[in-house]
C-alpha cells in the first residue's frame, strides 16, 4: 500500500504540474491486486492534490485478457512484475 500511495501521488503531482484535471492508473488492471484498495487510495490522493481521480476495475469484462491480446498483437514488452525492485524477489 505504501508502493501505491507513492505511485499515486506521483501521478497526481505530475498531472497538476501539466495542469492536467484527471489521474488514474493502470495498477487495477493486475489479477493480482485489489482494484477497491487502489480505488480508495486515489481518492485520498485527490483529496490532498486537487486532481480528481478517475477510478477504475481495469481488469473487469476480461480486461485483463483483452489487455495481454493486445499487448501480444501490437508485440508490446509487458513485464511480469509491478516494476519495483522488491518485487523482483
């Protein structure tokens, strides 16, 4: 949780520095992590930053399926961890 608040705040800073009015994240669409939790934690992170946050479950109607489809037809690299270091382990 504490990867996903910095990921998000991250996001969010960088989304008001563009004056950009939305933020969301692609985390949600991982069978492995809870979209709810992700969800509430961007809606603290607008809370604190003014941007609002666009929550989503990604991998809802075979999101995630469709996403690797995809990935394989465009030859796209997708990595098999969430792209911290810790979770190469």
């Amino acid at each position: 949780m504490i990867c996903y608040r910095f990921r998000l705040r991250e996001t969010a800073g960088m989304a008001k520095r563009l004056g950009i009015n939305f933020f969301s994240t692609t985390l949600t669409l991982s069978p492995h992590k809870s979209a709810d939790t992700i969800n509430k934690i961007g809606i603290e992170i607008e809370s604190e930053s003014g941007v609002q946050f666009l929550g989503k479950n990604f991998k809802k109607d075979d999101g995630f399926k469709e996403s690797c489809e995809m990935s394989q037809e465009m030859n796209m690299y997708r990595q098999n961890y969430c792209g911290c270091r810790y979770s190469l382990r």
